[in-house]
C-alpha cells in the first residue's frame, strides 16, 4: 500500500463537475493499493496517517497529528502511484491490484479509519471514477507512506 499525505488549508474532490466531498483543516491522502495488500496493512496504514505529526506546535515544530486537532481526512483512491516507468515512458500498473481486490480493501480502509478514529471527519473521493481533486497545499508538507 502506498500513500501520498498532504497537509491542507482546504480540499475537495468534483466528480462529473458535481462536488462529491470537501474538508477543511486537514489531510489529502492519495491511496494506491497492491496485489499484496490486506486488512492489515489497511489498518497500519489508517493508524499511521491519523497519527502522523505533520502539524505545528505553539513553538512551530511538527508535533501535532490530525486526531490531535479532530482534524478532516480526505481519501482518494489512485492506483497510479503504482505505475512503474523503469522501462520506456508508458507505465505499467502490474504491481496495482486489479479493482474487484482493491475496493474492498479501500472501503475497508475507510471503515478503519472511522471507526479507529472517530474524533475525525473523513471524506473520500469515489473508488474508481476520474475525479478532479482541488485543494490547497499548506506548506507545503507532503509525506510518501509505504507498506
């Protein structure tokens, strides 16, 4: 499972130019799913982002997490972070799993996350569809989370 975590003033995701789901103060995770993966790494990887101290403190440094702040959470599957471009210029997505195992480890994902850690929003995109995600970087802060 691969994440890409950003750190937002704002975000939102419009599918079909209909607006599907925004947050406000919080985190963009893009999230790409493996042959491999499993519940849990589902579930490493929603702690792991919840946790993350990627917000400041009174003296500026790093030390508050998204459940800290009950902060949004806004999740956008993307199995383009497992195009692999080793060889020529057209990636190849082998390493991504095909969508029949992805979803429902996406959704189970979501559910972990709501569940676990229930002091935060959580929005996400919809799995599958060609979405337009907007939102502003606050930083900016982006973290590359691997399982």
């Amino acid at each position: 499972m691969k994440a890409v975590v950003q750190r937002v003033i704002q975000a939102s995701v419009s599918i079909n130019n209909e607006l599907t789901s925004k947050i406000k103060v919080g985190l963009v995770v893009l999230l790409g799913i493996s042959s491999t993966d499993s519940v849990a790494t589902a579930e490493w990887m929603a702690d792991k982002i919840a946790g993350l101290r990627v917000f400041s403190d009174k003296l500026g440094k790093m030390n508050i997490s998204v459940s800290d702040m009950n902060g949004d959470i806004l999740v956008v599957s993307n199995f383009t972070l497992y195009g692999d471009v080793q060889k020529g210029f057209r990636p190849s997505f082998a390493s991504a799993a095909p969508s029949e195992e992805a979803k429902p480890i996406y959704d189970y994902f979501l559910d972990y996350l709501r569940r676990s850690h229930s002091n935060l929003h959580i929005a996400s995109g919809e799995f599958g569809a060609m979405m337009h995600v907007d939102l502003t970087n606050d930083g900016p802060v982006t973290i590359l989370l691997e399982k």
